[in-house]
C-alpha cells in the first residue's frame, strides 16, 4: 500500500495568495478527530523577511467555537513549541531543516530574510482543548511587499488505513464526500 492512505492524507490550507493583502491567508478547517496529528507545510516565495502564523482551533467543522491554540485561550490546550523551516534564495533541496523552539503559543513568526522558505509546524491531536476537534492556519504579512504563499495540511498517524480513493471527508469525519 502506498504512503497516501495508510501513513498520511492531504488537505488545502490555503491556495496560492499575497500574504500581505490586508486578510493574508485564512487556513481553511480540517479535522483531527481521524489522526493522531497534523504537519502544516507552508511554502513561502521570495518575499519580505518575517510573516506570522496562527494556529486556530475549532469545535465545528462550521460555526462553533473558535480559539488560539495555546492555554491562553483554552486551559487545557497546548500551544506550539517549536517548528522547523528551510530557507535559501532558491530553494533547491540542498537546505537542512533549522529547528526553531519557542515559548507555548499559537503564533510563530518566522523572520529569516528575503529567502524562499518552507516552513513545518507539527500539532498533535491532544493538543487541542476538551470539545475542540478541528485545527487551521491563518497567516499574515505586513511589510508592503507582496510574499505569496501557500499551504497543505499533511494528517499523519492516520487511525485507519485505506486506499487513497477510499479516504474520507476531511472536514466531517463520518460524512459522504461530495
């Protein structure tokens, strides 16, 4: 079997879009309630030195309650600690990974140049708070320069395999997909 279905599944976070319009990128919801966790890939093109990043979580795939994902927010939830990125003015495969730990919290603010990047930031399913069961990213740029970005969302520690056609709804776990 293939990786696709038995170890991971993709989602969209968001299309391509300039980071520095005045909404950024609005992370579309994905459910974690079929994986033990998530990856969000965000790659970046050449564009200003620093964009932020912030991790929601919800208790709907629609509508519900909406927080960061940090103990600020949520008592019982747990914010980001650290995410890994490469950087180079073109990106080539030749980059390593830099880890980068920070204090709990759901932004990251990533400032490592005028570079080509991708950035890797890991959420673990009991990470949310009690009743949250779904997770985005938002992202934002503010430097006057457009800084086009887009982001998938790797689910991973998938708790049942299945061919890649016969994977599930990514946004309501249990509903046909459309």
């Amino acid at each position: 079997m293939q990786g696709l279905g038995r170890l991971f599944d993709i989602g969209t976070g968001w299309a391509p879009v300039d980071l520095d319009d005045a909404d950024g990128a609005t992370g579309l919801r994905i459910s974690l309630q079929n994986a033990a966790g998530i990856t969000f890939v965000v790659f970046g093109g050449t564009g200003p030195a620093g964009f932020t990043l912030d991790v929601q979580q919800h208790t709907a795939y629609t509508g519900g309650t909406t927080a960061d994902l940090d103990a600020t927010a949520v008592t019982d939830s747990v914010g980001i600690t650290e995410y890994y990125y490469k950087a180079e003015a073109a990106l080539d495969n030749d980059e390593t990974w830099t880890r980068v730990t920070q204090t709990a919290a759901s932004e990251i603010t990533l400032t490592v140049g005028l570079l080509q990047k991708i950035v890797a930031v890991h959420v673990a399913a009991v990470q949310l708070g009690s009743g949250y069961t779904h997770v985005s990213l938002n992202a934002t740029s503010t430097h006057g320069t457009a800084h086009l970005s887009s982001c998938l969302y790797l689910l991973h520690d998938l708790k049942v395999s299945r061919a890649p056609a016969n994977l599930g709804n990514l946004l309501r776990p249990g509903a046909a997909n459309a």
